[in-house]
C-alpha cells in the first residue's frame, strides 16, 4: 500500500496541489494512516533539513507557503502550520492543541502545502523522489510492510 500511496504524495507534491481533495476522497482508515506517515515523515525530514539550526522566522516561512494557495482548495491555518513546524525544531508546547483540533485529512494538507514551499526553497538539496522515497520506506518499518513487494 506504501507504494500506492507515496505516488499519491509525489503527484500532490509535484502536480496540482489543488486537487488534493478530489485525489485523497478515495483513501479509506488505512489509506489515510500511510498517507498521513508518508506525509509526516517527509515534512520532519524536510523541516529538518531546511531549517533546524537556523535563526528561522517560522512565521514569515509559513506566511510565504500558504499565500499561493490563499482562497483555494487546500487553504492552510497558518497558527497551526507554524506550531507543526516549530515541534518540528523541538519547541512543542502549542502542537498538542493543534492535534487534538484537527484531523488527519487537514494535518496532511497543512504539511503538503509546507513541503511544497521546502522543496522549491531547497535549491535542489531535496528532491520530491529521494524525500518520498525515504518516507515510504519509513512508513513501511512502522506499519509493518517492509520488506513486502
């Protein structure tokens, strides 16, 4: 299933972000827990590599990522956005409030459209495959599909 679902993530990631809604309205319970790791784990890594150990202003970065998508389909909470990045980077006092409001069809929306500023901002440092690639990988050692074709 990891498969399936990490060519969803890279055609959201790459394509049309707009139509997250159309192409995730399939995604049953189990659909949406791989798609919801592969996405959270590409978004740590990500954040991870783009801004830990940097004077990061979190909310101009998050301000910038969801002003392209303003009035749209996958229109962001840009205080929830920025609590994810900053448990991200370690300060996770707000996050447990986040979570607790929002469920996973809008917490993979929120990373999504995160990612998406990360990967252009990155120079080429990360690629949609290679960060993809990885998170299904980790995805599967937790679901338990590793090592199944």
């Amino acid at each position: 299933m990891t498969a399936q679902i990490g060519q969803l993530v890279r055609d959201l990631l790459t394509g049309d972000l707009n139509s997250y809604p159309e192409q995730t309205k399939a995604l049953d319970e189990p659909g949406w827990n791989a798609f919801g790791e592969i996405v959270g784990a590409a978004f740590y890594t990500a954040v991870g590599r783009r801004l830990a150990g940097q004077q990061a202003d979190v909310a101009a970065f998050v301000s910038a990522a969801a002003a392209p998508y303003a009035q749209s389909p996958v229109a962001i909470d840009e205080s929830a956005a920025q609590a994810l990045v900053r448990s991200v980077l370690g300060d996770d006092a707000t996050v447990g409030q986040v979570l607790e409001q929002l469920d996973e069809p809008d917490l993979a929306r929120i990373e999504l459209v995160l990612l998406r500023r990360l990967i252009e901002d990155g120079n080429g440092d990360i690629t949609v495959d290679a960060l993809v690639s990885s998170a299904q990988d980790e995805a599967a050692e937790f679901s338990g599909e590793a090592g199944v074709s």
